[in-house]
C-alpha cells in the first residue's frame, strides 16, 4: 500500500503560552519581603511602602486592597488592629490583622499632602478614577519583584495574596487557619491555592508524635 505524506500545515498563530511561566505563581519569601521594604524606606515612597505592607497583611485579591477606603483602616486617627471587608468575589465578610510595622506605614502615607480629602487609601493619579486600578497593581508589582532582581513574570497579584498565609501554612502546618485569612469557603481551594500536596502532608506528620 502506497504511503500517503500529509502536507506541512504552519500554525497561523503562536502559542498563547508561549514565552510565558505558566501555572502556580509563587509567594513572596521574607527575605525578599523585606528587600523590597528596605527600598521603599531609602527611596522615602510612602505610597508604595504602605500598598505593599497592606498587601501583605490583609491577603486581599487585587480587586479588593485598591478599593480599600481610609475609614477601613483608620477610626479615631488611630490605625485599626483588625478591619473587615466584604469580598467582592464571595460577597462574604473577611478579617486581617494589621502588624504595627503596617499600622506605622498607613498612618504616616494618611498624613501626607498627597492624602488630603482622599476617600480612598491608594488614589489614582489619573483624575478620572478615584482609586489605582488592579492593572497599575499588577505593574507596581512587575517592577517592585524586578527591582530586587527577581523574574517579573513569575510574580502576579496573588503572588503578594499568597505570600503570609503561606508563610504561615509552612510554619504552623494548619490549613484551616490560612482557609480562614484568605477568605475561602472550601478547605479544597486553600489546598490548591497553596499548593499543598501529599509531601507537605507527610512531612508535617512525620513531626508529630503522639
């Protein structure tokens, strides 16, 4: 029987993926937490100093930390311990705490002239929107991991959402406690969100001894 050569077809397009990291973005590690602090506090950048302290601790997606509102975090001219908010995604209420080194951040970023009658905690500097949008989030981002020497594209917004709750999973081993921090409604979607797999299960097992 004849052998039969099919024709050379050339894809019209590139691969969506291509020269992208694809899957799982990781979380920040401390050391590189406070590398990008430390250039915030040289460069006297307020603004980016507490945007990304606020990331940090509260663990909001994207959508949620640029809409934060001055009442949210300040009553009484002092800085709230804790704030609750309303998820945009889940319509359900998350907590966070505030770490003092945060708390000192947001009330000296509120006290300056640029802050003057702002409703919100991160103002657009685009007349026309009244708080920074999750796109100028995401390039602050790009350039805060770049700035340390980190590949940009291996960080997103969930990347800074991640980063103290899985902190806290790899010190303590308890996922319910990051569930909650994170605001998820399934133990599952911490799991996937975290990337917990059967190692880390057995790694923390293997610690305990009863």
């Amino acid at each position: 029987m004849p052998r039969v050569q099919l024709p050379v077809v050339t894809p019209m397009c590139k691969a969506w993926n291509k020269g992208r990291i694809i899957g799982q973005k990781r979380p920040l590690l401390p050391k590189q937490v406070w590398a990008i602090r430390a250039r915030f506090e040289l460069a006297g950048n307020l603004r980016d100093l507490a945007l990304f302290n606020v990331a940090i601790d509260s663990k909001l997606r994207g959508c949620d930390l640029v809409k934060l509102t001055v009442p949210d975090l300040i009553k009484n001219h002092r800085v709230r311990e804790r704030v609750s908010v309303i998820q945009s995604k889940t319509k359900r209420p998350v907590q966070f705490e505030l770490s003092e080194n945060t708390r000192k951040t947001v009330l000296a970023w509120v006290r300056t002239p640029e802050m003057l009658a702002c409703l919100f905690m991160f103002p657009s500097r685009f007349h026309d929107r009244p708080h920074i949008s999750t796109r100028q989030y995401a390039r602050l981002i790009r350039d805060w991991v770049k700035a340390i020497g980190l590949e940009p594209r291996g960080y997103v917004l969930h990347s800074l959402r991640r980063t103290k709750a899985a902190e806290i999973y790899r010190k303590t081993g308890n996922l319910r406690a990051a569930q909650l921090l994170l605001g998820h409604t399934k133990v599952d979607s911490t799991m996937g969100y975290l990337g917990v797999e059967l190692e880390d299960a057995l790694s923390i097992a293997e610690r305990i001894d009863i």
